[in-house]
C-alpha cells in the first residue's frame, strides 16, 4: 500500500519524462495526405519524449497532436517541437481529449502501469517506453487490461525492428555459428547519468532513475534491451538469476547502483552475462554470441562474425559473398553483417502505425515487453537481496 501511495503520489505532483507510446481507434476520423491520420499524444516529455516527437513528425500520418508533463518547461519545448499540438499538465487530461487516438507513455517506470491502463481504459492504443512496467503484480494488471481491449500495445525495446538485429538473429537460429553456449553484454558508460536540475525542487522528478521507489536503475534503463534480445532469439527465460553491484563510485545521494553485474542461467544451459558501468566507456555498448563454430560482436549500428574454423569454406549465411570475405572468414578475421542502417526507433514507430491502421502484427509485443519486465524485477531482487532468484519461485505471467 504504501508503495502504491507514492507512485499515485508521484504522478500526481509530478514525474513525467522517460518513456513511449502510441494509439488510435478502429475506426479512424481524418485522413492525411492520401493515409490514414493516427493522432498521437506524447505523455512524458523529457529527453526520451521530444526524441519520439522528432521522430513521430517525421511519419507520414502520424500527428503529434497532444502533449503532457508535470513539468512546465519540458512541456513547453515539447509544445514547440508538435506545432498546434495542445499541453496538459497531467495524463489524465490528455486522456480525456478524444481526438487523441494514440498515446506514447514516455514517463518514469513506476508509473507506466497507471498510465497504460488508464489509456487503455480510455480506449487509446499504447506505445509504452521500456522497460514495460515495475513489478510482476503490476505488469500482470497491464497483461489482463490490454488482452480485454482490441488495442495495440506495443513496447519501446525497438531492436525488434532493426535489421541489423533481425539478420542478426536469423544467422544465430540457423546454427551457423554453432551451439551458442554464452552470451557477454555489457553497456558500459563514463558519466553519473545525472540530468541538470534548474531548482532543487525538480530533483525527484527529473533525476528518477536515482532512485528506487521509482526506477529500476541500469537494469530497466539499460540492460534490459539485451535481455529482451537474447529472451527474443532463445524464446526462453532464464531458469535463475545472480549479481552483484553498488554505489560505489558516485556518492550524491542515489539510491540505485552505480555498476551492476548479472549471471542468467538458461533452461538449456546457456548462459549469459551482463555488465553496466558509469565509469569506463571503453568499447561501451556490445553482445557477444559464442558459439562452437563463430562469434558474433554486435553494437549498436553494426555487427561481425569471426569463425572458430580458419580454412572452413564460408557457407549458407549470405548470397553473393566476396572473394574478400570468403577470405577474411577463413583467416578467422572480422565478416561484418550486410544490414540497412535505419534508426530501430523510427521504424518501430512507423510499425505501431502500421499495426493500427493495417492490422500487422505488433513487432515487440505487449508478451515480450512482460516477460523483461518480470526479467528485471527478478534481477533487482537478486542484486538487492544478495541471494540466487529462481524463475519457478516467481508467479507465471498469464496471457489469457
């Protein structure tokens, strides 16, 4: 009760700025340009927010018509970025507007649950930021609301839609690295991942990731986009999860740790480490695939494939290969993957409208949003509690 509390108290006084989401009726009011207008609300306007508003301006028929934040300023340089869009200082007046189809929920973590069920009790379709909600009671409420509406709900962990990643994992399900044993990720900066605060009156709300009663810290923030891949190309869980981490380095009063360091252990006996600084950027952002035959390094924008094998003909994974790269792969040195460069977060957006107003399938879905939401819940109760958390001893999500 008393956690419920402060998050209602949170949203109240004033904590709008991480996230994303998005939504639009069945049947659709306008038409822009020759394609159907998806009117969007953005709620949460903070660095995360105005991101998602240059991006959605640059979708045809997607119109930024609303905006909401607690927070006066962010609001108003979002207004600035949506012309003609209308402020609020709350969601749920944006939530009252019904010309708003969709709503991108781009707020701290504690409070995507109450927001996306209000929205889709609101009957809007939902683009929620990563990671999906706090806690596994909350993200089953979020499951039960969304699986009685005939709404999109779509999650903001957008390597689903980039085409690095999904030729990624279609060169690891295929066995042309091997057995893929291990994975090692890490997401490593050099900062203290504070925002500025103009007074101190907006600490809580502008730095919220400091702090646990409303964020889950590097492990909601960071880590959880490749716990979502490597959940996406296992189509697993882990079966138990261990770390350790602290605040170690940076003294300013957080609460959340400062470096984090987490051990999955898969069913089938993979496993997969994850390592999160704020004091070496060196090589920053990277997963690596081991298998018995390759590994494949991947960051943000660009990935390759070194073989196991040198002298192994270079087979199956690619049409039209270099004389080059049939080298290289024999040599034992870098094949880079053939992928277009498109930003993952702009064509997740122009999935969420395509799924509204075409019907596709949802590219990372309300189930896979839950099952790293329940991913990371268990990791801060490993880091917290200092102990090994078993999946089993946990309530299984329950899709309908």
């Amino acid at each position: 009760m008393k956690n419920q509390k402060a998050r209602r108290t949170f949203l109240k006084t004033g904590v709008l700025a991480a996230g994303g989401a998005m939504a639009l009726p069945s049947m659709l009011s306008a038409m822009s340009f020759g394609k159907e207008r998806v009117r969007l609300g953005v709620i949460g306007t903070g660095q995360r927010g105005t991101g998602l508003i240059n991006l959605a301006n640059k979708i045809e028929g997607l119109d930024v018509v609303a905006c909401a934040d607690v927070i006066p300023f962010r609001l108003e340089h979002a207004l600035k970025l949506a012309p003609g869009a209308k402020g609020y200082a709350s969601h749920e007046g944006l939530l009252e507007n019904k010309k708003v189809d969709a709503v991108i929920i781009a707020t701290p973590l504690s409070t995507h649950d109450e927001i996306a069920l209000a929205a889709l009790d609101a009957d809007k379709h939902v683009y929620c930021e990563k990671t999906m909600v706090k806690g596994i009671a909350e993200t089953q409420a979020v499951i039960t609301k969304a699986k009685a509406t005939d709404k999109v709900f779509q999650t903001g962990h957008q390597y689903h839609s980039s085409p690095l990643y999904n030729r990624a994992l279609e060169i690891i399900r295929s066995g042309y690295l091997g057995e893929i044993t291990a994975y090692e990720c890490q997401w490593n900066r050099n900062g203290n991942w504070r925002r500025s605060v103009p007074d101190p009156k907006w600490e809580r709300m502008i730095n919220w990731r400091m702090y646990r009663e409303y964020s889950g810290g590097l492990v909601a923030e960071l880590m959880s986009h490749q716990i979502d891949f490597i959940n996406w190309v296992t189509e697993s869980h882990p079966a138990k999860i261990t770390g350790f981490g602290g605040i170690d380095h940076w003294k300013d009063g957080r609460e959340t740790f400062d470096n984090v360091h987490l051990l999955f252990e898969y069913p089938s006996g993979l496993d997969a480490s994850f390592e999160c600084t704020t004091t070496n950027g060196f090589e920053d952002y990277q997963i690596k695939v081991l298998g018995k035959k390759g590994t494949m390094i991947l960051d943000y924008t660009k990935g390759v494939i070194y073989s196991e094998r040198k002298g192994e003909a270079l087979k199956g994974m690619v049409d039209g290969v270099s004389g080059a790269t049939m080298d290289a792969w024999q040599r034992g040195e870098a094949v880079p993957i053939e992928a277009p460069g498109n930003d993952p977060t702009l064509d997740a957006l122009r999935q969420f409208y395509e799924s509204i107003t075409e019907g596709k399938p949802v590219i990372s879905s309300l189930e896979t949003g839950a099952l790293t939401s329940k991913c990371v819940q268990i990791s801060l109760d490993a880091l917290y509690e200092e102990k090994i958390k078993y999946w089993k001893d946990y309530p299984e999500l329950n899709f309908g």
